[in-house]
C-alpha cells in the first residue's frame, strides 16, 4: 500500500518501471515538483581497470558501501520524483542499483548534449511542468546538498533559465573546467545567484591559479533548469535537430542526425540565459584514480588503499584492487589490479589513462 500523501507513479507508461514519490518537503513552496534526473550512461574510462565496458564506474563502490549510483539516488530523496537515464544495454544494471527510481534508456550515447535533451523532452511528457535537477552518478559529497539544490531550482524557475552549481576551488585543479561569476543577484526569495559571465575549458597550471584567486567556480556539471527552458535553449545550437525530432515523435531519427557532444558546448556556452549558483558542500569529481584517493582514507606514508594492500617503504601511492597489491621502494604512483588487468601509472599523470582505454578499444578489448 502507498504511504497516505504519496503517490504511485503509472506503472504502465512506456520505458519506465514503478517509482514511490513523495511531498518532497524541502520544496514546499515550488509551484511543480522537483524531479531528480541521474546520468548514469557512461563508462568511466580513466578508472580502468576496475570500470570496464560491461562494468561502468557507476555501479562500483568506491570506497563505500555502495555503488556510486546507489548513493546519488539516496542523496536526491528531497526530489518529488527520481528518474536515471542509461543506455540500452545498462537498464537492468540501473534497475538494480537504483530499485527506487524510474529509468529511462536514451536511444544511443551520444554524451550529455542529447542526452539531457532526450531526458527534458520524456520527463516533461511524463511528468508535466516540473523542474529538473539534473546530476552525475559519480560525485564525492559531503554537507548542504539538499539546501544548494533547493536554492538552484527555485532560481531556474525565477529566472527561466539554465542553472548550474560552481563549487569554490580549493586548489589549482587543472581537469576541472572553470565559471566565471558575474554580478551577485538574488531572488524575492533570498537565493543569491551569478550570471554566468565566461565558461572556462581545462586550464594549466598557471591558469588554474588565477582563476582560483580571481573567484572563479568549478563546473561541476550539476544542474537545474525546466524543461521548457532547456529545450528552448538548445534551439539553433547543434542539438536542434534531435529537438525537431523529438517535438515529432521521433527520437531515434533525433539522435541519428546529431553528434556527440556536452551539454556545455551545446548549450551552455551558447545561451545568455546561464546563471550559478553557488555550492554549500564539499565535492569531488570521482572521474580517475587521483581523485579517488583524495576520498580514501591515508596510511602514515600517505598511500590510499582500495581493497587489500601491503606497502613496504613507499610513500604518496594510490593502490586499487579486487584481488591484493604489494609495492615496495615505490611512491606517487598508482597501481591498480582488477580481474585479469593491471595499471600502473605515476599519480600525477592519472588523466592518461583514457591513453590505455583508446587504445584497448581500438583492439575491441576493453
């Protein structure tokens, strides 16, 4: 039986399975529901060997107890309704990671752009007017997630814009892309907001520095928006043929008439009507092994361990398996074993793993 006040979603409305919504309490004074939307599509290619083709970082357990994806949808409970988007061939996968959520299945991976249009076109015909929050299932956070959200849907429906979260740098970090913040603004509510005066791609060193000084964001490619809104925005850019489509019933035509590409090439970087919000906890971008070890717990010589390892004289090292590792007189590096595979890396060239993955699929072995 469903909870008095709650509501059983349509069991028979085609790609979904059965969610339980409630009242979503932290947003009592929206005038739509809040639907959580959770990108669990890609792979996670720069934590190979432990994220595989068949086996997506999403559904790894990272440190915790649960999958990463398990863990997002747990922390989107103040949505009114929680939808994971996927591919085809991850649905059952999605299912069972996250037995509380509607899944949708995009027709193909086409990275976020298309995605995000595919997801904002479905849910609105399912759902109606609402307002998305739309999120990776691969983030580290801790603190006021629930109240930053809160603030960024209440500011895309005052503003009827695209919002995206900025999380304050707290180092030079150059695999983050960064946001410029322009003037402060608030709402009749008291949610303070930025218009999004420059997107920023993956910066050197040196960049990375000043725009830390200078009090840029990090992008941490969380949004909020209604669908409304994006769709309107994605107009004119390079997802307005997967648009068209969409608005005539055909979303496999849509995606075979556009490329690949992110949501911030497409439509972000595009669109006057960007603004930030900026984040109230502490996050990390879960996306290769040195992000991961700044999650884990250190030894007293600094190395950070998944699973079973033993060190002997090395110091500063990320050690990652399914199995057990032992290194001895070696540091900043990461070694990673998982199956039949092996990586090993130095710790500050974590990002060229992608190297390994291109390749490793070019022989149809990944």
């Amino acid at each position: 039986m469903t909870p008095s006040g709650w509501v059983e979603v349509d069991r028979d409305r085609p790609g979904r399975y059965p969610v339980i919504i409630g009242p979503g309490p932290a947003f009592d004074d929206m005038d739509r529901p809040v639907v959580a939307l959770i990108l669990a599509g890609g792979t996670g290619t720069r934590l190979y060997p432990a994220s595989r083709s068949d086996r997506p970082k999403q559904f790894l357990a990272l440190g915790g107890d649960q999958s990463l994806l398990t863990e997002t949808v747990a922390r989107v409970g103040f949505a009114d309704e929680t939808y994971v988007l996927t591919r085809p061939d991850l649905v059952e996968p999605a299912r069972e990671h996250a037995p509380g959520a509607a899944v949708l299945a995009e027709p193909e991976p086409k990275d976020t752009g298309p995605a995000l249009a595919y997801a904002a076109h479905r849910i609105r015909e399912q759902v109606g007017e609402c307002v998305l929050v739309c999120l990776p299932s691969d983030h580290h956070v801790e603190g006021a997630f629930a109240a930053t959200m809160e603030r960024a849907a209440r500011v895309a429906v005052d503003t009827d814009g695209l919002v995206t979260v900025g999380v304050e740098p707290t180092r030079p970090e150059t695999g983050y892309g960064y946001l410029k913040p322009g003037e402060e603004r608030s709402t009749e509510a008291g949610d303070v907001y930025h218009p999004v005066a420059k997107f920023v791609e993956k910066p050197d060193q040196g960049a990375a520095m000043r725009y830390r000084h200078h009090g840029y964001y990090w992008n941490a490619g969380m949004f909020a928006w209604t669908p409304g809104a994006f769709l309107r925005a994605a107009q004119g850019t390079d997802l307005d043929p997967l648009v068209a489509a969409l608005d005539d019933g055909e979303p496999e035509a849509g995606f075979a008439a556009v490329d690949p590409v992110s949501v911030d090439y497409a439509v972000m970087e595009e669109t006057d009507d960007a603004f930030l919000v900026p984040a109230t906890f502490e996050w990390d971008d879960l996306g290769a092994w040195d992000a991961v070890a700044r999650v884990l717990d250190t030894d007293e010589g600094g190395n950070a361990t998944l699973g079973e390892a033993l060190t002997i004289d090395a110091e500063d090292n990320v050690l990652a398996t399914d199995g057990h590792v032992s290194v001895v007189g070696v540091d900043d590096l990461v070694v990673a074993s998982y199956g039949d595979r092996t990586l090993v890396v130095p710790r500050g060239q974590a990002q060229r793993v992608r190297e390994v993955v291109a390749e490793l699929k070019r022989d149809d072995r990944f």
